[in-house]
C-alpha cells in the first residue's frame, strides 16, 4: 500500500444497532474481510472509521452482540436519512484474516486474499483453508463469469 491510511469506510448493512455499532450485512462476511486485508496492509488502521448508510426502520435494538464474531468490524457512524449517530466502540476490531474459516471458493473469488496467501506461504506461514462453501450469487462474480465466458469464445 502506497497511499495514507484509510480515513472513512462506508459499509452497507441490512441493521446495525445504535449503542454498540453491531450490524448485519448480506452473511457472507465481505466487509469484514476487506477490512482484515486493509489491516494487513496498513491501510486501515484504529483511526479508520467505519460507516454505514441505512433508513430509519434499520436501526435496531435486539442485534445480540453475543452473536458477533470474532472477525465482524462494527460501524462507528450511522447515517439515516433523519439522523447521524457516532457509536463509541467498545472494542477495536481485530483485523485479522482467519484462514482457517475461508473456503477455497472465497479465496478464489477475491484475487487481492490469493495473492497476500501467496506471499504468506513463500515467507514460509503455513495457513490453513476452511472447509467448501456453495457462495450465494452475486453480481459482481457473475459479470466477471460472463467476461470469461466471452473471452473464451473470442479465443
């Protein structure tokens, strides 16, 4: 990373609660990731906030934090369309990449993960890979099937 640090990372999110910054997002655990990566490079850091843009009818009470997991980031600012809240955060997220919980199918679908795993096992880390998962669709896996579809068939 060559830049400064990250100053603002804006999360979406399906609810979040207002007192501890806990959020739900689509399941698949995609911010938090990115977030583990950006710590790893440096380029987050405690300073980083992390934001999220939701309606009003959103913002719930009963998000239980003993449901949380050790790798999900909480936002620090809510942004709806009546209000701002900050969220004071009871603790820094780790940021670190769990391996052991990453199927091949996520490792395969997130190039930037591959290549630091690559540069982790030629420094000599031995990581391990979590067990196989049927990811759900999206939008961006499937736009980039359909480039490689197109490519072959020029080819």
């Amino acid at each position: 990373w060559r830049g400064g640090p990250v100053d603002l990372i804006v999360a979406g999110s399906v609810a979040v609660n207002p007192y501890t910054g806990d959020r739900i997002g689509r399941g698949v655990g995609m911010l938090d990731l990115r977030y583990a990566v950006l710590r790893h490079m440096k380029a987050v850091t405690d300073r980083t906030l992390v934001a999220t843009l939701v309606h009003d009818c959103q913002v719930v009470e009963d998000i239980p934090s003993e449901r949380m997991l050790k790798y999900d980031v909480p936002v620090d600012i809510i942004v709806t369309p009546t209000s701002v809240r900050l969220v004071e955060r009871a603790a820094q997220p780790s940021g670190d990449i769990y391996w052991d919980l990453l199927s091949p199918q996520k490792l395969g679908g997130f190039a930037v993960l591959g290549a630091l795993r690559a540069r982790l096992e030629a420094e000599g880390a031995e990581l391990s890979t979590g067990p196989a998962e049927l990811l759900a669709p999206s939008p961006f896996r499937n736009r980039a099937q359909r480039r490689g579809r197109r490519a072959k068939a020029k080819a």
